[in-house]
C-alpha cells in the first residue's frame, strides 16, 4: 500500500474528528512519502484525545503541507524518499495502526543503518516546519515548579547541582506553609489566565486539595489502573507467542475502562493518563518516574502556563538478598534515593520547559520540601547567585516575576 | 528488534533542533575534549602520541599463546556525565584511582551499530555490526570471537567462557555461521538463570529475574550452549547449596556474576573469559539514584575483576584486561529521548564511549584520543591472542599491540 493509493473508506476505523481531519487533507497525504506519513497519522489518528494546543499545531502542520508546491514538496521530503523501506513495512496496515508501523519502521531502520539519515531528514523538516509555521508564544511567562524530597531529613549530599547555575539559590527559605503559598500561586494564575489544561498540579502520591481550574494527576489516584495494567501485562506475558512488539502494541490499545478507569470524565486527560502508564517507563512502579514523565508530557503536549510538580518516595529497590527471603510483603519506601531521582528529575522538567517556546522568559522554582534549599530561575534574577536572605517561597516568586 | 525511534510530532522534531546548541559534530569534539583534560588533571595520565617501539609480544615475553584475556562490558549503558566526565568522577573512583593509571585509556569509542545491548553486545564479539533482533533468542550472524579463538588455536571449550546477565544473552556464545557448527563457540552462564533453578519457589523471584530493563515485562525462550544447574556440581565443583547461600548475601544479579567469575577463573583459569555487567540498565525505570548505584557497583565490581586477576597465579602477570560499555545513553539535551533513561536517539552522547586496557605490556596512564570503532576490539584481540578475526570488519588497534 503506497499513499498515493489512499481511499476514504480506509479512515473509517479513526475516532469521528480524526476521520473528518484524515478526509480534508486526503489529497495531501497522497502527495507524501511513506518513510514519513505514518507518524504524521500517528498524531491524526490520536485528533480526538489531544489538548488544544495539539491540535492546533497538528492544523498548522498539515495547513502547511496542503500550500506546498509540487517542487516545495519534493524538496522538502528529498531526504525521506530517499530512505529505503522493505516491502513487509510497506504491506503492514500503516493506515489503520500508523504507531505499529512507526515501531517497525524504526526497527528497520536500525537495522538497515539508516537511522541518522532519517535523523537527518527529521531534524531538516523540523527545520523547514519552524520557519514556515511560527511557533505560538504564551500569553504569559510560563511558571514551572518542582518540590523535592517529601519525607527527607538530611539530604545526602548538595542538592540542585545542575540547576543552580542557572538562577539564584536560597539557603534561608523560611518553609512554613510553603506548599500551600505554592498551591495558592497555581491557583491565582489558572485564575488569572484561565485556559483549559493551561495549569497542572502534579503529584507523586496523594494530591492535596488544589483550585478547580487546575488539572491535576496524581500517582496514588492512579493506584487502581496501575494495578490494573500490571495484572493484564502478567496475563499476556502469559500467553504463547507474547512478544515484547506485541506486548507494546497491545498496551498502546488499552481504553481506559479496560483498566478500571470511571467510564466517563474527560476523555482527554483519562487518556493522556493511561499513555503515562503504557507508554513512560517505570511509571508503573517508581511515583519519581511517574511525576518526571507526567511533567514532560503535560509540558510537551499541553504546553501549559503553570506545572507544579510534587514528587514524592517511591517504592525501595529490593537487593537480591532480600528478594529471595520470603518475608511479609510490604513496601518500604526510598525517601532519600527519590530525592536524588527528584533532584535530577527537577532539571529534566526545567529543561522541558525551556524547549517551549517564550522559554527566553520563562520561571523556575525548585524547593526541597519542608526545608531552606531552593533554586530560582527568572530572567529578573542573576544567574549563579547565593542568597542567604531569610525569605519565604511567596517572596522568591516575587523577585522571580 | 524493537529499539524505538523518536520521531513524534513536528513541533518535537522542531525542538529537537531548536533544543540543542551544538552541532553533532561540536558536541563530539567537546566530548573528547572534556575525556581527556579530565583524565589528564584527575588520574595523572598523559596523552599518548606515538605507537610502541616494539611488538607486545616482545615488550612481555609472552607468546600471544599463552596470553590470557578478560573482556568486561561496563553495563548495560553509561554515559560520560555519570563516569569519566568532571561530575561524574565520584561515580568511578576505582575505575578511576586505581584502574586508568594502570592503563591505555581510549576516549572515543564510537558504536555505529543498533543500541539495543544485546545486539550491540554480540557486534563487539563479532566485530561485525550485528543486526539481529536485539530481543529475540538468535545467535549473532557473524563469526564470534570465542570461535576464533578456538577454530584457530585449537582450544577445547573449558578455554573459553561467557557470563552474561539474562536470558536475553544466552545464544552470544556462538553465531549462525556455516563456518562455525554449534558447540564451537563458547558456554554461557547466567547467573540468574541458574539462581531461578536454584531458589525455585524462594521469595520474589519473578521480580529478581526480571530479564531486561529494556523490555522489563518479557523474556525470552532458552535454547542455545547454556550451562545448566547440575553442572555447577560437576564443573563448577560449586554445590547448589553453596551457590544459593552466597547468592544469598549479594545485593545484585551483577555480584552473583562476580561471584561465577571467580569460580571460572580458579576451576579453569580460561584464555578469553568475557563478562558482561548489567545492573546499569535499571535506568530505563527512570529512577536516576539506582543507575546511579549501578554504575558505582560495576565500577567496583571491574576493580574486584582486576584485583582476582593480578592474584590468581594463572593470570597474575599475563593477562590484559579490557573494559569498555557497549555504548552510551541518551543526551539531556536531545529532545527526543529522556536523557539517561534510555539509549533511542543514536544521538552522539549515547553512540561514543571509552575503553581501557591493562595488564602486562600495555603502556600504563596514557590516553588516546583517536576515534576507535566498537567493532575494533576483535581483531585486537585476535592479533594479541593469536587468531585471525577474518570475518570481523574492524581494524586492530595499534597502540596496544
């Protein structure tokens, strides 16, 4: 099946606006070349669940791929008519399961040492989309907030290593109701700038109670469907013939109610969290890589005003000793291991935010909960500085805006 | 094969040329600028410039016959920033202190191959670039160079052993090559495997033999020249009491590696003993304190390795050591990847890596900087030990012959 041979009729199976998307730029996608249109369906196919901001950059790029010239569009894709395919890729069903295809392609292009031409011809269309599709600026300085460290006494050694040559670090933050001055802070922004999914509280265990504008995900609302998943991985790892591409693909096809998801809710946000769990890695066990990937995404997708991200102990990695004594099952908790997953999972969700566009203007903060540390990052504070000011976290954001 | 490429959306492929602020090329030369002035101020070692003024062979007395060779693959997975690099130092004070002055040091060694372990894994023993399915059980396509060494010198299979970590190794010992039948390659242990047999029914064990971090909820068939449990009685000389009840005091799948080397090295004392380590690759569960555990165990571990050398009378004095990841992990720049959890971009941060080699003959605090190709070891060790890596399309590197 090449794209040039396209029909209507094989959308149907796409939820109905991907469908009606797919149709309207029909003729386009027959002009593309296959080493790319599949993971251009990927994201169409997904039209229904995405977040605005989504769906307006997939408009955007698909607006823009329908003025190309003939010639404009042979330039463009040079380099991915260029890429060889096998003729297994090109009878695989790339039109109803494009993210399959993408997996295999991408297989075979390990395999074929084609990867850093596709690199290439990736990072050229990337390129050529910039310029001609302006990214959307926000309508404010994005504001992204990590808290690090819940549980901890003593950190094991200097926190903020990588962020604090950055912004400023604090060494006299007064704690006291800090996290409720940083809640009260999301929440006068979501107020103040209301948009749907524009402001995220993210936790990696029970989420305290938080303004109703803010969307909000959490590692412990998420305990049943991770319970859930895991019980339906064992079962299929189970069955003959299981492999881990068949294991994939069928996680990728997990609805929420197949994993004790409430029918109902929003249809966005149950699926953007059941990709959390099928598609992040340790985000099933570890709440710190849950809340670094839950951020990512929600930066990456969403492109939100405001993140505030809570991590918080994950579960302890036995030693071997210990997983061969039999012993009451319980899960201890890593207090101090987290910090460090959080410490580094903090300058992950800073550097997130910075691919975003207006990052020139953007703000930081990481605070090491219930504790003096913390790092600002603004453009109104100097950058490798020390305060030794005694000074509470509504203050910081002060002098950050 | 199911490594997986991350081509996502176009505003993802427009950040990841927007994120970065060097070219492939510029952040190659500042990895190697940073490996050497590193190694230089912290370990004392100076830049070698000039190839030896004689033959190993001459500079030792000893016949490439009667050398012995050790091979540890530092994984699964480590980049610079946690190892070598000025932060990462910490990480790798045995390697480090005690281990590069002894040693040539290689600062660039490039992987060109699939970054998946298992298959880069079995490139570096065949110095081919393997293209295998790094996630099924298939032996690698080329000559290994456990048949090398024992087709041309003549070595019985007691000469020649691999301890790998999973299931997911156990078909490395020998390829599919009509040159080579089966039973003409090496016997591969792994230590975990022969643990499940040995604790069947003890603790959490399903969790303990959790096969690959990179495809953590699938493991593959058995088949191929594996060491079975009855005979660590028979050639081991190491009763399954014994075995469970050390295994019993270890922390890590890697120690219990360790632990069968050591068994190896004093039952058989074999020519070419290949080790690969993998506690690193808990990575891909995201959680940056554990990976960073296992790079400071394997860190030990290789020193432990050295240090059993240099004391066990068949190897004290005539053995060389070679220690080398079999590749990298992913940038923090690279947007498209999730910086050390994973290796997907076949960025250059996750493609070039180090090599050390120590022991009788081989110039002590040196560092090279020339790029050195993954595949290269083979010949290398075909040129020292005495066989020809015919089918190996590596070169041999000079500098420590």
């Amino acid at each position: 099946m090449h794209p040039e041979d396209l029909k209507p009729e094989q959308f149907s199976g796409y939820p109905p606006e991907a469908r009606k998307l797919a149709l309207d730029y029909l003729e386009t996608f027959r002009r593309l070349p296959l080493s790319f249109l599949p993971s251009l369906l990927r994201e169409v196919i997904e039209f229904d669940f995405k977040f605005p901001v989504e769906r307006r950059h997939l408009e955007k790029e698909l607006g823009n791929l329908r003025s190309l010239s003939h010639e404009d569009l042979r330039a463009w894709f040079r380099e991915f008519t260029e890429i060889r395919l096998s003729e297994s890729l090109e009878k695989l069903n790339w039109i109803a399961s494009p993210a399959q295809f993408v997996e295999q392609l991408s297989a075979h292009l390990w395999a074929t040492h084609q990867m850093d031409a596709f690199r290439h011809a990736a990072l050229g269309y990337a390129d050529k989309l910039r310029a001609a599709v302006a990214p959307e600026p926000p309508t404010s300085p994005r504001l992204g907030i990590a808290v690090i460290g819940q549980g901890v006494d003593v950190a094991p050694g200097p926190l903020f290593r990588k962020l604090r040559t950055y912004g400023a670090y604090f060494s006299a933050v007064n704690p006291e109701n800090g996290l409720r001055q940083l809640l009260e802070v999301v929440a006068a922004r979501a107020n103040s700038n209301p948009a749907p999914y524009g402001h995220w509280y993210i936790d990696g265990g029970e989420p305290l109670p938080h303004a109703s504008g803010v969307t909000s995900v959490s590692y412990q609302a998420m305990e049943p469907v991770r319970a859930a998943l895991l019980a339906r991985i064992h079962a299929e790892t189970q069955k003959t013939g299981m492999g881990p591409e068949a294991l994939r693909t069928l996680m990728a096809r997990l609805r929420p109610v197949e994993l004790s998801m409430a029918p109902g809710g929003d249809p966005v946000l149950n699926r953007f969290q059941i990709k959390l769990l099928t598609e992040g890695s340790g985000t099933q066990i570890f709440s710190t890589s849950f809340v670094e990937w839950a951020a990512r995404e929600a930066l990456r997708r969403a492109e939100p005003l405001t993140v505030l991200a809570r991590f918080a102990p994950r579960q302890r990695q036995k030693p071997m000793h210990e997983l061969l004594s039999p012993g009451p099952e319980q899960v201890a908790l890593d207090p101090v291991g987290s910090l460090v997953d959080a410490d580094m999972g903090a300058y992950y969700n800073w550097m997130n935010q910075q691919r975003l566009p207006g990052s020139e203007k953007s703000l930081f903060l990481v605070w090491f909960e219930n504790h003096k540390e913390a790092v600002a990052i603004s453009p109104a504070l100097p950058r490798g500085t020390v305060s030794t000011e005694t000074i509470d976290l509504r203050g910081i954001l002060s002098w950050m805006t | 094969m199911s490594s997986h490429t991350s081509l996502r959306t176009a505003k993802d492929r427009a950040r990841l040329a927007s994120a970065k602020g060097s070219t492939p090329q510029e952040l190659a030369r500042h990895l190697v600028w940073t490996r050497r002035e590193f190694l230089r101020g912290a370990a004392g070692v100076a830049l070698g410039s000039s190839l030896l003024p004689s033959s190993l062979i001459a500079r030792t007395g000893i016949s490439a016959r009667k050398r012995k060779v050790v091979v540890i693959t530092f994984g699964g997975g480590a980049r610079d920033q946690e190892t070598f690099a000025p932060e990462g130092q910490e990480n790798v004070p045995h390697l480090l202190r005690e281990l590069a002055p002894q040693s040539t040091f290689f600062t660039q060694v490039v992987n060109r191959g699939i970054l998946g372990h298992y298959v880069a894994t079995a490139s570096l023993a065949t110095g081919v670039y393997e293209t295998i399915n790094n996630f099924a059980s298939l032996p690698p396509e080329s000559p290994t160079v456990f048949e090398y060494f024992r087709k041309d010198l003549k070595r019985p299979a007691s000469d020649v052993w691999v301890v790998a970590p999973s299931n997911g190794f156990n078909r490395i010992g020998e390829s599919s090559h009509r040159s080579f039948g089966p039973g003409s390659g090496a016997r591969v242990i792994l230590p975990k495997y022969l643990l499940g047999a040995a604790t069947s029914g003890l603790g959490d064990y399903g969790h303990l033999l959790r096969d690959s971090y990179e495809t953590p909820l699938y493991a593959p068939e058995l088949s191929g020249n594996i060491f079975e449990l009855e005979q660590l009685e028979t050639i081991l000389k190491l009763s399954v009491e014994d075995f469970r009840a050390h295994a019993l005091t270890l922390s890590s799948p890697d120690e219990l590696s360790v632990y069968i080397v050591r068994q190896l090295m004093r039952q058989f004392a074999p020519s070419l003993l290949w080790v690969t380590l993998h506690d690193i690759d808990i990575a891909h569960a995201g959680a940056y304190s554990l990976y960073i555990e296992g790079i400071r165990r394997t860190d030990r571990l290789s020193a432990e390795i050295w240090k059993a050398i240099q004391s066990e009378p068949e190897y004290a004095g005539k053995c060389t050591l070679f220690i080398l990841p079999d590749f990298g992990r992913d940038s923090d720049e690279d947007a498209g990847g999730n910086g050390f959890q994973h290796h997907r971009t076949g960025d250059v941060i996750s493609r070039t890596t180090w090599m050390m080699a120590l022991g009788p003959g081989i110039r002590e605090g040196v560092v090279y900087d020339r790029p050195v190709d993954s595949i290269d070891l083979v010949p290398t060790l075909g040129s020292m030990m005495g066989f020809t890596a015919s089918l190996s399309r590596g070169k041999p590197i000079t500098e420590i012959l």
